[in-house]
C-alpha cells in the first residue's frame, strides 16, 4: 500500500500510518543497521509518484520522502525527486562524517605545482608536459611565456597536462575540458589531476572550465 506503518512489534499492534507518493519499494531509518538506531527519522524510497512532480517523459522522477517517527504520529517533513529506481540506502549522523577540506600538498608529487611562477611546459621528444595551475577566473601553463594560458603543440604530439588546482579553499572546484577532443576533468581543491591526448587535429581549441568560479574562467 501507498503509506509507512508503524507497528508494535511485540504484540502487532498498529501504531499509526503516513501516506506517502506512492509505493515504498525499500526504506532507510537513521542508523538502522548500527547497534544503536537512532529511532527519529526514516526515508521512503519510493517508485510511481507520477503527478508529484513535473513530467518530463514517459519516466517520471521518483520520490524520496524524510518522515519523523519520533513521536505519536509520523508525518512527512521532506519530499525529494530522485532517478528511477530508488534503493538501498543509509542515513547516519552528520558528525561521524569526517572528510578533508582540500587535498594537502603532495610536495614529493613531481607532476604538482605549488606555485604560479613554476607553471612550465616541457617537450620530451614528440611528448609535451604541461604543469599548470588552476585559480579563480585564469589558468597558467607557461609562467614564462608572453600568453601564459596558450598550450602549442605540433601535430601528433602525445599531450600531457598536469594541472593543480592552487585555490585551497573550501568547494572551490575547477574543471578543464577541451570540447573537440571530448576531454574533460575536475580538480579539487589542492589536488594534481591529469588528462592526456594525441593533437591529431590540426587548428586552434579553445580550453574551457567546465565548474565556473567567475567570470572569464572560460
């Protein structure tokens, strides 16, 4: 049925019942799998809410619904459109989450650049490196050159580009793409990422950022 139950489990008695959008097909309370359940909020995952949210195909989104069991009488306080088929999940509390905030110096990392002024592009035969730099709104791959956000290579040149991204700030993210050879990554910040590719197209490409922080970072 198209609602969450909640039943004494010792004699089987109905509590109460919530409605929800439309049929739970799996269900998550906080902490549910651990030796101490927290017991106040569950998620149904939910498949055919059709009429919940915007159409947008013969596959309408799905929905994801926080519900507060704590008291008497549970109620819905949350309703979230997700892709088709939502399953398993886990809901745990937010201090046990411990993550890094940028990625910290690799200073043994020989492909990391730390600094704008050591931005270089080195051939090695019909290979060329890039050790660039990621910042707000510009990249620099050769600090000494007269355009330093210009990579040139020759025709069949293996391209390497090693890019560091030098914002370490908290969620300032930058990307790098090149549309016309299907090229794209991210970089997190303080973290070195690398892309690799053969100039088998002669012309001029623009490099594009693909996590806009500001402007002209395109």
């Amino acid at each position: 049925s198209s609602e969450v139950v909640k039943w004494n489990p010792e004699t089987g008695e109905v509590l109460d019942r919530v409605p929800v959008q439309y049929s739970p097909g799996h269900a998550v309370a906080a902490e549910g799998d651990t030796v101490s359940p927290d017991g106040k909020y569950l998620v149904s995952l939910n498949k055919l809410a059709k009429d919940s949210y915007l159409s947008v195909g013969p596959s309408h989104p799905e929905s994801m619904q926080l519900i507060d069991i704590s008291g008497d009488k549970m109620k819905v306080i949350q309703s979230s459109p997700v892709d088709p088929e939502p399953h398993y999940g886990q809901m745990i509390k937010a201090d046990k989450i411990k993550t890094i905030e940028v990625y910290p110096k690799e200073n043994n990392n020989p492909d990391a650049v730390y600094n704008q002024k050591d931005a270089r592009i080195v051939r090695k035969g019909n290979e060329v490196h890039v050790y660039g730099i990621a910042m707000r709104s510009k990249f620099i791959f050769d600090a000494n050159a007269k355009r330093p956000d210009v990579i040139e290579v020759n025709e069949g040149d293996k391209v390497v580009i090693h890019l560091t991204n030098l914002d370490f700030d908290e969620d300032i993210t930058h990307g790098f793409a090149i549309n016309q050879y299907n090229l794209n990554m991210e970089i997190q910040p303080g973290q070195t990422n690398t892309i690799e590719f053969t100039a088998n197209k002669p012309g001029t490409y623009p490099l594009y950022c693909t996590n806009f922080c500001s402007a002209l970072h395109q």
